[in-house]
C-alpha cells in the first residue's frame, strides 16, 4: 500500500511539474525591444506564433530603459536591443540565461539612420545638405544616452563638423520611436530616424528619406539576449526564428540588414 502511495505521489508531483511547464509555455514569453523594432517585429512574433503555438507579446522602449527594467527585475524572457552594450550590461549583471552566463550578446540585424522629412516640408528633395538649411529650424534626433540611434545621430552630426550649427535645432526625443513621431506629427521639420520607422507603409505615403552616410557613424549593431527565468527553451525557440534566413531576408525588406 505504501508503494502505491509513493507510485501516485510520484506521479502526481510529475504531472504537476509536466503541467506548469506546459502552461509557462502556453502564457507565452515577453520581449523587450529596442523601439526601431516596433514597425517590423508584430508580424515576425505572430509567423512564430503560427510555426510553434508560442505566444510571444513585446513590449518597445529605448534599449537603456529596457536594460534598467530587466536589472530591476523585470519579467522578460528575451532582450532585443539597438546595440550590443545594453545586452553586455544585462549578461554583466546575472540576468542572461545559464547557458550564457559568461557570453556576448547575440548580433541579430544592423540598423541604418536615414534623415527623414513631410512631403510637405520646406527642402525638396531631401538631401543631407537639409540639415544646413536656412529653410529648418528643428531637427528631430533620439536621446543618446538612451538610445542607440540617436548615439549614431549624435557621432554623425559631429562627424560632419555640424555639431555647432545644428545643436540649437535639436529636439531630442525619449527613443527613435518617439523621433519618427516628432517628425511625422510636424513637432521637427525634418528628422533623424531609423530605415525600419521610414519604411513603414504610413511614412513612405507622408515622406521622404535619404541614408545618412554610413561612414560618419559607427555600425548600428543589435544584440539580443535570452534571459534567466522559466521559460528561458522558449525565448531560445524565438532567437533561433529572428536567426533564421527567412526572417533574416523579412528584416531586410523592413530596414534592418543581416548582422556583419
């Protein structure tokens, strides 16, 4: 009788282990990433949705305040930056998965700064010669101590030795997401923003882009990162998607090149 007992305990406390796995599965993971994924990511989560019946909800913000959110405990499972610093920093702090606890952030895409502008707007067409024009008096950048976009806004600003000229124009923005509203909403007359907010359906019908030059900002690198917690296989199962060369060739029709 005393075997059967410990036989059902035995079973019971499986079940119960095989059924909260199951159900940490089915709630799905959280995402944070970095705001120029906010075009480009919603559909990629909903194919891998469809592929493995994993639910997976993003929650976009700068990548610095994303990376405080997850130091102070924050329940994601998988890190989407801008950048590779951010990621580095949450791997320094304890809070990548085991089976990175002594790595690098994962490169999943490289991001392009373009200069964006109203069909309405004062130059036409859109060329860097904008930002010197006595036509523009505000100009749209991210914040770059909290985003990686607007770092790379700020060294090509400086890179083109227009940084005392334009300084009085800025009007910086919480994230690049937030720049593309500025911009879009007539707040900045022309703005520096991702290729992923330019391309999106709404912006190319409102504006125009050109790149910026690529040579006067460092690579726009995004790194990712799975994070320590439950459902640490599932957030792997995504990365392992966001790598493969399918989304890899989606990422690029949307504005995020293949990683270096």
């Amino acid at each position: 009788m005393l075997k059967v007992i410990s036989y059902l305990q035995t079973f019971s406390i499986t079940a119960l282990l095989c059924f909260t796995a199951t159900a940490s599965a089915q709630q799905g993971i959280q995402v944070a990433a970095a705001a120029d994924l906010a075009p480009v990511l919603p559909p990629i989560l909903a194919e891998f949705k469809a592929k493995t019946g994993i639910e997976a909800k993003a929650s976009f913000a700068s990548s610095a305040t994303l990376a405080t959110q997850i130091d102070n405990g924050g329940p994601f499972d998988l890190f989407l930056s801008a950048d590779m610093s951010f990621p580095q920093r949450v791997i320094d702090e304890g809070h990548g998965a085991s089976s990175q606890s002594n790595a690098k952030p994962v490169p999943y895409a490289q991001g392009t700064l373009v200069l964006w502008e109203r069909k309405d707007g004062p130059v036409h067409p859109i060329t860097i010669d904008a930002l010197t024009s006595p036509a523009i008096s505000s100009i749209a950048v991210a914040n770059p101590e909290h985003a990686p976009y607007g770092r790379a806004a700020r060294a090509a600003i400086e890179n083109l030795h227009l940084n005392q000229q334009l300084q009085p124009k800025l009007r910086v923005a919480e994230n690049i997401a937030q720049t593309a509203q500025f911009v879009e909403s007539g707040n900045a007359q022309i703005g520096l923003i991702s290729l992923t907010s330019a391309k999106t359906e709404r912006l190319q019908s409102e504006g125009d882009y050109i790149e910026i030059p690529q040579s006067s900002y460092s690579p726009i690198l995004q790194g990712a990162v799975v994070l320590k917690g439950k459902n640490e296989a599932e957030a792997q199962k995504l990365l392992d998607f966001l790598l493969s060369k399918p989304v890899e060739d989606e990422l690029a029709q949307r504005g995020l090149k293949a990683p270096l």
